[in-house]
C-alpha cells in the first residue's frame, strides 16, 4: 500500500509538471484536488510508518519508506516525527502533547504547524523550488507542489487533529470519532476522522481502520 501510494503521487506529479492546463478549464482544479489528497496520502503513510504498520517484519523497510514519504512530502525528518506523534498517543489531550492547543482553529493551526516545521525545511524546499523552476513552469510548480502540499497542511489537521481532538470527551482515549461513511471518511483523511478507532488500536493500518469502525459498532450495538 505504502509503493502505490508513494507510486501514485510520483506518477501524478511528474505528469502534471509538463501539463498546459489553463485556469478557465475545471479539470485543473480536480488535479489540484487530486494532488493534494495524494500529498496527504503520502503523509498517513508515514505516520503508519511510525506505528511500524508499513512493513511490520521488516523496522529498516519499515522506517525507509516511511522517511520517502516524509522527504517527499516537505523534507520532514522522520525520527522527530516519530518521537513528537508518539508523545501526542502517549499524553493525547494534555500539555504535554505536541499535536493539541487549547484555542480556536486558526490559532491551534499555527502552533500545530509550528511544532513540525523548521527554517531548514523552508530553505531546502525554496531551494529545490528554484532548482525546478529551470525547468518547470512556474504555474505548475504552485498549483500541483506547492498549493496542492499546503492543502494537505489543512486537510490533515481538520480531519485528523482538529475535529477529532477539540472539546471535552469522555473516553480514555480523549478522541471523537466521525459517523459511519466509508466513502467520505477515506476521501476526507484516509479513514483517520475515525479517529478513536485509530487510537484504539494504533497498529491497525489506515487502510484497515474502516473494519475497527464495523467492530466497535457492532459492540456498541449489542
């Protein structure tokens, strides 16, 4: 799951970088779209890297493919990931942990940003940036790699952080989770708006979490 995915967004980017797509034809506003969902893909795939879910017999495979995918995605280094995700499952909903703010969405956004970007990270992209644009349109650069990323900032804060985490919950794992939609919970974050599930049983891959969501309503149900 973790090639296809690194696989999809490889293809999807290189393919679009040579597009001539003008702003008056929709189609390029669905590319964007599509990038930016593929850019959040890669995003979850590291993150169940740091679960160990991605190769699970294999820690070096395992941790490769989730620092492609963190590299790819905006030079993020993957074991300060690792360490800082594994903080929010251990203190979630507390001081302590890195993903939660006590605030409005626009202010819980910025500290969220600001826990995991670095002024190395901003040099090296605005380096490759212009590196490619010898090559690349300047167009396409924005709308397919550097709008379509920035989208996926947002995406997975409001669908995995943000409405999962807000307000007061009575569980033990401080986590809200969407209603029953499997369609709209893979487009809207890859499966994570079922987010109690995922922290219920956080070896369970995102592609596998709309199944802890059948369990847990089943037990619920009776």
């Amino acid at each position: 799951m973790a090639v296809l995915i690194i696989t999809l967004w490889l293809i999807s980017t290189v393919s679009l970088m040579s597009s001539n797509l003008s702003f008056k034809n929709p189609i390029l506003y669905v590319f964007v779209l599509i990038q930016m969902h593929l850019y959040t893909g890669l995003f979850i795939t590291a993150h169940d890297a740091m679960h160990g879910t991605v190769a699970p017999k294999n820690k070096n495979l395992n941790n490769f493919l989730g620092q492609v995918c963190t590299v790819c995605y905006a030079l993020f280094p993957f074991q300060k990931l690792f360490i800082k995700h594994h903080q929010h499952h251990q203190f979630v909903h507390s001081e302590q942990d890195p993903d939660f703010y006590n605030g409005n969405f626009f202010v819980w956004y910025f500290q969220f940003f600001k826990q995991y970007i670095t002024w190395w990270q901003i040099l090296g992209m605005a380096i490759i940036y212009n590196i490619l644009k010898i090559w690349i349109t300047e167009q396409n650069l924005l709308l397919f790699w550097v709008v379509p990323s920035l989208l996926s900032t947002l995406q997975l804060f409001y669908f995995g952080t943000y409405l999962p985490h807000k307000g007061e919950h009575e569980n033990r794992h401080q986590s809200k989770t969407q209603k029953k939609n499997h369609l709209w919970a893979f487009l809207s974050c890859y499966f994570f708006g079922y987010h109690y599930e995922h922290h219920d049983s956080p070896a369970t891959p995102w592609w596998k979490l709309w199944q802890e969501k059948e369990k847990n309503l089943k037990i619920n149900n009776g």
